[in-house]
C-alpha cells in the first residue's frame, strides 16, 4: 500500500463584524470531523481556520463605535478563537489577517501576480480608472446583470452603489481557458452541480476584477507594494491565508508538506465559488502556485423560512446551543441536521426534537440500559475473555442481524470519503435503532433468567456493539465516544449522556 499524502483543510475566514453564528459553527465542526476522521485513519493533517479582520465593513462599524479598528477586530476575533474550547475543536492554527506575517505574504503574492506578464508585456496586475456597482456587504463591484432589479445585491438585498476611481485589478480575464479546464476535472468542487455552476460562469465570460481601494476611502486594509495612496481589496488579502498560514512564501515546511505536496480540501459557503474556485484558483496560477485539489461547498441554515437575520431576530448563536444542549449534543445537531451540501431550515422547536428524541431516547438510552444489564449480569473478566473466544462469530452474527438491510462500515467509510457527514452520521443512528430493536425483539433481561449462559452472550453482543458505535462516534462527538467507551471498559452504566430538557 503506497504512503498516503498529507492533508491540508481549512474554513473560509469569517469576517469578525459580528459574533460567530451557526452557519459558520457548521462548517469549522464539519471540518474538525473530516480532521478526526483522518487523523484516526493515520493520515498526518493540517487544520487551518481563523479570521478576516480587514475590509470596509469593519472600518465603518469600528468608527461607527469610536473604537480603534485594532481593539474592534481583536474583540470578534476573540468571539471566534473561544470556539475551540466550546465546540473542542483540534485546528492547528488560528489565522488572522492583521498578523504581520500574513500581511508579508500578500504583499509577496501581489508582487508575483504583478510579475507574471503575458506575450504583450501585459502583467497580471495593472492600474485604471473605474466606475462599477458596489456592494459594501459583499466588499465586491457587480455587473449590473448580475444584481436584481433595482440594482439590489442578491445576497444582501441592499442597492449597490456606484463608485468611480482608480484601482488596481487582476487580469482575470487571462485565465478563462486555464479556469475551464481546471473546473473540467472532476471532484476539484463537491458537489457536482456547484461545480458545472462554475463552470457556467466562466464560460460566461470572465472581466477583470479590482483588487485594491484607494487609501483615500478605504485605509484599513494590507498596503499595496510601492503605492502609498492604495490599499488591497479584502479579498485579494484574506483569501491568500489559505497559503500564509503554512509559512509560504517559505515551501521549506508546512507549505511544502501540506499544500505542493498534500492533499488540499476548502470548505466554504455556497456563495463563495466565485472566490474560492475562480478569482483564488486564477491568483494561484499566477503565482505559480499549485491549484486546490477540492473546494466543498455546503448551503445556508435558514430560520422559520427565512434567511437568519438580526433584524428579523431569528439568529441562532452557537453558544446558545452550546449553553443548552452540551458540546457534543451541538457538534451532533449540526453535523447529522445541517445538509452538507443543500439550504436547510432549523428552529428551536425542531432542535429540542432531535436533541430528545436522537439523544436522550436514543443513544443516551441504548448506552444506558446495555451498561446497566451488563453491569448486573456480566463481569469486565468475562466480557474480556468471550470477546477474545470463538464464540466471536457468534457475536458478529448478532451484530449483522441487528444491521440486516442498513448501511454497513463500507457505507459509513464511503459517505466520509464523500464529504457527506450527515449520511455518514444517519448510518451510526441507524445502529442504534438497530440495536433497540435487537433488544425489544430478544429481551435479554429475560433470557437471562431462563437461559444464563445465552443470556449473558446476548449482553455480551450489545456491549460489543456500543463499543463500536461509540468508535463510530469518535471524528463526531469526541467526549461522548471516551465516555461510552470508558463505561465499557469498567463494565459500568455511566453517568446520563444527555440530560433531559427542563419544561
């Protein structure tokens, strides 16, 4: 078997406007499970997430306040680094984009872009004058066309005003014929119809885009290489940390490991192809970068029908989960009820029911009531020596019965390497109600009584199965494995997995 490569994965970069909500909360847990799960599988990875911390946005609500941009962003950024311990997350670094060392990199991969000239003499970058529809929520201009009628943003339903003056762009429009055939190969996005989304946009047409603001408007950003009077466009600046944060321009360490030589996977929002697999794809090869090998892209969690909006104030906050439902109770409410790919809808009323019915009746319970019976019946010492006997098969008989008609271990490994943790997970709860039905059906509590030796193989087979669904659990809900697995170990009934819901 050939060594496998490392991996490399990160988040977008949440803009730090505002608190951490649980769109992004989905994708920073979705990223620490694919982690776990390669990490559990031997594969050496590199998780990298942080924080946007320059742009329009957050100069305006910074002065809007009276506070210094510096003290404003380390404030967010602060919302979103507490992540790690509240949702226990094992990324390897927090990048931010006021670190100095990001900053060196863009500038160096600026000067690289302005480097790279095409047969005319014409570089990657170069300056004109410009007047386009902005949209200061997407910190991006629109074609008209692309705007709906009013010349309102699509994303954030606001009039896109117009602006004239003297930018720095990137020759986008260089790379059409690059681009097509990058998005050709399939698997470079995930999933399909994202990438022959992208795909159409390119054969579209690609214009141009502006990279920097005049300093004269916008001066709270990366400075522009040799001119004082203009600073990056936030983009241009927050998407190279995908690099930065494993030391490029050095390819001696990380960058080297992780990215020419790993296997590269993004994951971001749906409305992010334009950047992650066009605009970053094109500034890569004009680098001389290597490309990402995947971009995976999952939809929005809406509210009630509606897209989550402070003003509506439908706005889910994942410490509110947290603070509700435990860790682990939220990594699982995320991970098995937010679709990996499409817009899903999530309510209070709808979280309580999963969180009762999947949690507290389903796994907390199975655990519970096959603990107590072997902690009853059976000893540490017998567990131990029947598992290790011939009468395994026996055990594994049971096991396959209980999994008759569902998803097997192949399935599960199979919707992990597909980037489909929802199935992934609806497969370990599937177990579970195959071993409640196991249980209801043979009635071990009984058997015991009438047939000893049978009865206790029966507890036994369970106890084997809680094992490896609590093995199963593991990239999802790290905690709740150990304490499962621990109960098993000390044939014991541990304390409740969930707690109930107050009324």
């Amino acid at each position: 078997m050939s060594e496998q490569k490392p991996r490399y994965i990160t988040t977008t970069l949440p803009y730090v406007n505002a608190d951490p909500h649980i769109g992004f909360a989905y994708e920073v847990v979705a990223a620490d499970t694919l982690t776990r799960y390669w990490r559990l599988l031997g594969q050496e990875v590199f998780f990298n997430t942080g924080a946007d911390e320059h742009g329009q946005k957050i100069a305006q609500k910074a002065d809007e306040k009276g506070e210094d941009r510096q003290v404003y962003v380390d404030y967010y950024t602060n919302e979103f680094v507490k992540l790690k311990g509240k949702l226990n997350l094992s990324f390897d670094n927090f990048i931010r984009t006021t670190d100095p060392d990001h900053m060196s990199s863009v500038q160096e991969l600026w000067r690289r872009c302005a480097a790279n000239v095409n047969e005319q003499g014409e570089s990657d970058i170069y300056k004109k004058k410009y007047t386009g529809l902005y949209c200061v929520g997407c910190e991006l201009f629109y074609k008209e066309s692309e705007l709906e009628e009013g010349k309102i943003c699509p994303i954030h339903k606001t009039v896109a005003q117009e602006i004239a003056e003297e930018n720095y762009f990137f020759r986008l429009s260089r790379y059409q014929s690059y681009l097509e055939g990058y998005l050709s190969t399939s698997g470079v996005i995930e999933p399909e119809w994202r990438r022959q989304e992208a795909i159409n946009f390119v054969k579209g047409g690609l214009e141009d885009f502006s990279i920097s603001r005049e300093k004269s408007r916008l001066d709270w950003g990366v400075p522009v290489p040799n001119d004082e009077d203009q600073v990056m466009y936030v983009w241009f600046d927050a998407l190279t940390n995908y690099i930065s944060t494993l030391g490029w321009p050095d390819e001696s360490g990380n960058f080297g490991k992780f990215w020419r030589d790993g296997d590269v996977v993004q994951l971001a929002g749906k409305d992010q192809v334009r950047f992650q697999s066009i605009m970053w794809q094109a500034m890569l090869k004009s680098a001389n970068v290597k490309a990402t090998d995947k971009v995976v892209y999952h939809g929005f969690i809406n509210s009630g029908g509606q897209k989550m909006s402070k003003s509506i104030g439908n706005v889910i906050s994942p410490y509110e989960l947290i603070a509700k439902y435990g860790t682990d109770a939220t990594r699982y409410l995320l991970l098995r009820h937010v679709h990996p790919f499409d817009d899903v809808d999530i309510t209070w009323d709808r979280l309580d029911e999963w969180y009762t019915a999947n949690l507290v009746n389903g796994l907390g319970n199975l655990v519970a009531r096959v603990m107590k019976m072997a902690e009853t019946h059976v000893s540490v010492e017998e567990i131990s020596a029947y598992r290790k006997s011939v009468e395994i098969k026996e055990i594994e008989e049971l096991k396959n019965r209980a999994r008759a008609g569902k998803p097997d271990h192949v399935d599960f490994l199979t919707q992990m390497n597909n980037y489909n943790i929802q199935a992934a997970t609806d497969n370990v709860w599937l177990y579970v109600g195959d071993m409640d039905k196991l249980i209801q059906d043979t009635q071990p509590f009984k058997l015991i009584k009438e047939d000893v030796e049978r009865g206790k193989e029966l507890i036994i087979a369970l106890v084997d199965a809680v094992a490896s669904i609590a093995e199963r659990l593991t990239p999802f809900m790290p905690d709740t494995s150990r304490l499962i697995l621990e109960a098993v170990a000390q044939n014991k009934k541990p304390e409740n997995l969930f707690n109930r819901l107050e009324k």
